[in-house]
C-alpha cells in the first residue's frame, strides 16, 4: 500500500507499507547444483518455516515513511516574508526525512551430527548440501531474550535448552529457519536540512546538512544459531552491530 499526498505551503508525505510472505516447500540455495536437505516426509512442516524472506535483513512488515516540509519563512511565505538581502538569508530552507522501520528477519538454525547422507559434491556449509539440522523440543520457547533493554556482553538471545542434537543420518525435527524466532527489528531515520538560495533566474546556491542513522540507534546482528557452540557458550549470543552510528555530512552546491 502506498499514499501519497501534496498539501500546500510546500509539504509532501509518502507512506508506504508492504506486507508479504513467502510459502515453499523446494527451496535451494544454488538451485543447478544443490539445495539443502529438506524433510520430504513431513512437506507440511518445511512449507510452514518459510513465511518469511530469511535470506534478507527485512521482516515481512516493512514500513517507509518520506516527507518534504518547506519551511514558512522569507520572500512569499507567511512569516518573514521580506524581499532582498534579508529575505535571501532567511528564506529558502526545507527540511525532508526517509523513515524506515522493519520487523526482525526469521532466523535460521543449524549444527548438531554430520548427516552423511546429504554430503554430496557440494555439500558443504557454503552451498548447504549436507547442513544438519537439530531436534526442536517442543513447548520450549527458542529465544531467551523476551523484551527490554538488551545487552549483548550478559543477554542470550536463543536458548539452548530448546534445540537437541539430532544424531547422524537424521534430519531434525526443526526447519531451517525458525517461524517463531526473530531477530532485532530495524528502525532507521535519515534526515536532512537545506537551504536554497536563489541567486539569479538560472542560478542558485545550496548549502545542506545531512544526518544518517539521526537518532543513533542500535541495530544488532543476529545470534549465533549453530547449536554445535552451545558448548562453548557462543550459540544464542550476539557479537556486533549491524548498522553504523550516526554520520552527519555537510554539502555545498551552486546551480547555473
């Protein structure tokens, strides 16, 4: 869904949402060479993973918001509406901004005994031939983090107790990727201020100040999900960042 409006005195929003979901029970990585083991016995619990887009950082709910505000100062606007050099000093600013926030991407799960019997020619972890996949324990919720402020040198994200190794020449009981486990939403803001002044008819000057990430938000990777390092504490833990702090640049631009 998309709307889009104009208002006068130099406003103009767009707001965008998008809400989608993805069902199949064939999927594959590399699809000439190789695709991962899939549980042809149970086609209903492989269909049922794949709500979601895991492959990428977006959520199935996606939400943009942009927007364009000319301020109401200087020549032709209701306040401070003066001609000459005040007018040019005062007038010509605008300030516009591209929200996006969007839901946690499902997570994968993975490790436990080689399963052999996938190990074909390029069964390995990059083309995920011969990837094992545990048991999930059912009635056992598979994060550990449930809300709040979290901490990733003391919080665990994923927990341990809720996965099993499920022994080789087995496919476990989990799909590859967890429906009821996701990882950190996204919420991002850029913003901008600009000022335009106009020289002559065919000319113009452009200061701009642009602020990236503006309210410096968080944005963590996430978890480690391999249930082969549940032994040595890393499985459920996240270890980085996955945006970049605040950056703000500053611009200047002469139209002729």
């Amino acid at each position: 869904m998309r709307a889009q409006r104009y208002f006068s005195n130099g406003v103009t929003f767009l707001v965008s949402f998008t809400w989608y979901k993805e069902l199949t029970n064939g999927r594959s990585s590399f699809a000439p060479f190789y695709g991962p083991p899939l549980d042809n016995k149970h086609q209903g619990l492989e269909k049922a993973l794949l709500n979601g887009q895991p492959e990428t950082n977006d959520g199935p709910i996606v939400s943009s918001w942009s927007g364009v505000y000319e301020l109401p100062i200087g020549p032709g606007k209701r306040y401070a509406n003066v001609a000459g050099p005040v007018g040019k000093v005062i007038g010509g600013w605008n300030v516009s901004g591209v929200l996006a926030y969007n839901q946690g991407d499902y997570l994968t799960i993975g490790g436990g005994s080689p399963n052999p019997i996938f190990n074909g020619a390029y069964g390995d972890a990059f083309f995920g031939g011969g990837a094992p996949r545990p048991n999930k324990l059912q009635g056992v919720n598979p994060k550990a983090f449930s809300g709040g402020k979290f901490n990733p040198a003391v919080d665990y994200y994923m927990n341990p107790a809720a996965f099993a190794d499920a022994g080789p020449f087995s496919l476990g009981t989990a799909p590859p990727v967890l429906p009821d486990a996701r990882g950190f939403a996204t919420y991002n803001e850029n913003i901008s201020l600009v000022k335009k002044t106009r020289i002559k008819e065919s000319s113009s000057f452009e200061i701009r100040a642009d602020f990236f990430n503006a309210f410096n938000r968080v944005q963590f990777c996430d978890p480690d999900t391999n249930i082969n390092d549940i032994p040595s504490g890393a499985f459920g833990k996240v270890t980085g960042q996955c945006n970049t702090p605040r950056q703000i640049q500053f611009g200047v631009r002469l139209e002729f």
